[in-house]
C-alpha cells in the first residue's frame, strides 16, 4: 500500500482540523454509529441486525461465526487472500438482504392500501434510516430506497482493511469491529486506550464480523456525514452505470480527520490490491436479480455458495 507520507501544508491542515470538528460535532448529533437505549428501541440496532418482514429468509448460521486469527499469517499475501475471501460472502449476504428489502418496498408502493403492520414496518424503517416520518406512503418509500442499498465490496473491503489493520487490530479481535465504528452510550462497547479527557465515545462490540459489516453499511445509508455518497451512488444507479468503490470513495471525507489524504489512501488500497475484480464477481452474481435469486444469496447455506466464481 503506498501512502503520503510527506508534512501537509498548513492549508491542508486547517481544512482537515476543520473537517475533524466537523466529524465529531456530527458524531456528537447524531452518532457516528448511533446506538439507542434499549428502552427506545430493540438492540437490534446496535447489532447490525435488519428489520424482519414475510419475504426475507432467516440469516444463515454461518454468519455468526467470529473473526479468524488473521494474524498467524507470516506471509502477508496469503493472509490479504484470507481476510478477502472471508470478508465477500458475507458482504454478498448483507448486500442481497437490503436488495431484497428494496424489493419489499417495491411491492408495498405497489399496493393501493397498506395495513396497519406494513406502516408500522415503514414507520420503523423511517426511523432507522433517519427519513422523515411522516407522511407514510409512496413518497416515504421512495425516500427510503435512495438511503436504502448496496455498497461495492471493493470500497468494504479497502476500509475493513485500512480500519482493523487487516482483521488484527484490538477492535476487530475483541469486538468483531472492522470499521472503527463509535458508539455512545457507557458500556455500548470498548473504550479506546488513547481517547481524550472528557470524551464519552467508545468503539463498538458486534456478536460476529458479518453484523459489523451490515451497521457499517447502515452507517453510510443514513448518517448525514456520507450524503455525498449516497448521491454519487443514486447518479450511477439513474445512468445504470456500475456501482465502483473509487467511486463512493470520494464521498468518504467526514468518514476521517484525514479527509482527501484518506479518501486517497482508500482509492490506492483498492487499485494495489486489486479489488475491483470483486465488483465484477458481485455484478457478475447479480446478473440475474429475480426475487428467487435473491432469496437463495440471502439464505445460502454455507460461505462456498457466495464466493467468486
């Protein structure tokens, strides 16, 4: 991985110690990873969990096995092969089950009338995915479809590996967090060793890696910080152009204090590692998009089944 190691200029500087504030007053606004008391919501919210309707599968049993010891790998080839082919079946997993969700939304904007369980279920959604909540129709659900979809695994797995320094990082080994994801609330997860006098925010614990990449995705479908790239993802979807991870990556500035130095690093991580071949693999896997498909991605019985071809 090649990265700029040279001392910014002090215009840079200002404008990532900007940038910096910026991250933490929204974090402090919102969440940066927002963890609600167990008395306002289930703790599936903190856990990487989806919203339950009829047509989505149970989650396989395979999803909830935790992180491989990635570092009793003595040669650093084989362990980035490793924690790539550990990583893309689940975010196949993940992303198909939010593909399926848009298709429930589908189906419920088709309908003429909805009961009082399918406005619940929108009500719910609305909420998770910070969209306004009322009023509970066609132009709701059309709300939530913008904030509601896939991320390229390129742009995944290039952050997965930058944040827990490829699966061996205190957060990843003790917390099943890749992603370096916050969270708010006292004992909502580990309290980092160098965090500063008077900061309340710790980093987030997950019952397996596959729920921290779904919160992850969560996280950049409804958190004001990443708006940007969510519009650079609805532009490519409405000229039905490839969804790209270099691509979305440029909507990364608020994601570090670094700013354009880490959206640089990012885009590099995935141009040296090659990971565009796993957006490939996954438009290749999704070729074919009838609900079945969808519905046997979602419910694979074994990892085997999600792996390039």
């Amino acid at each position: 991985m090649s990265v700029n190691t040279g001392a910014p200029s002090p215009a840079a500087q200002k404008r990532h110690a900007l940038a910096f504030i910026l991250l933490l007053l929204a974090g402090a606004l919102f969440g940066a990873f927002y963890k609600p008391s167990p008395s306002a919501l289930s703790s599936r919210d903190s856990a990487g969990e989806e919203f339950q309707f009829a047509t989505l599968p149970a989650l396989p049993g395979w999803a909830n096995a935790p992180l491989p010891d990635f570092s009793s790998y003595a040669d650093t080839d084989e362990k980035k092969a490793a924690f790539f082919e550990f990583l893309f079946p689940r975010i196949v997993l993940a992303n198909s089950r939010i593909l399926l969700e848009r298709e429930y939304l589908d189906a419920l904007a088709a309908k003429s009338q909805l009961s009082g369980k399918e406005k619940q279920w929108l009500k719910n959604e609305a909420k998770r995915l910070r969209v306004d909540l009322t009023p509970v129709g066609k132009a709701q659900i059309a709300k939530l479809k913008r904030r509601l979809d896939v991320i390229p695994p390129s742009l995944i797995m290039a952050q997965a590996a930058n944040e827990s320094a490829w699966g061996t990082s205190r957060f990843a080994v003790e917390g099943n967090n890749l992603f370096g994801q916050w969270c708010f609330t006292a004992g909502c997860g580990l309290v980092p060793l160098s965090r500063v006098s008077g900061a309340s925010h710790e980093v987030a614990k997950f019952s397996s890696p596959y729920r921290s990449i779904r919160a992850y995705i969560e996280n950049l479908n409804r958190h004001p910080a990443y708006q940007t790239l969510r519009d650079i993802r609805l532009t490519d979807r409405k000229q039905q152009e490839p969804l790209s991870g270099k691509g979305l990556a440029a909507g990364l500035e608020l994601y570090s204090e670094r700013g354009d130095e880490y959206i640089d690093e990012i885009t590099e991580m995935i141009s040296h590692n090659d990971l565009a071949v796993y957006d490939q693999a996954f438009a290749e896997i999704l070729q074919d998009q009838n609900p079945a498909h969808l519905q046997q991605l979602a419910s694979a019985s074994s990892v085997d089944e999600l792996l390039p071809r």
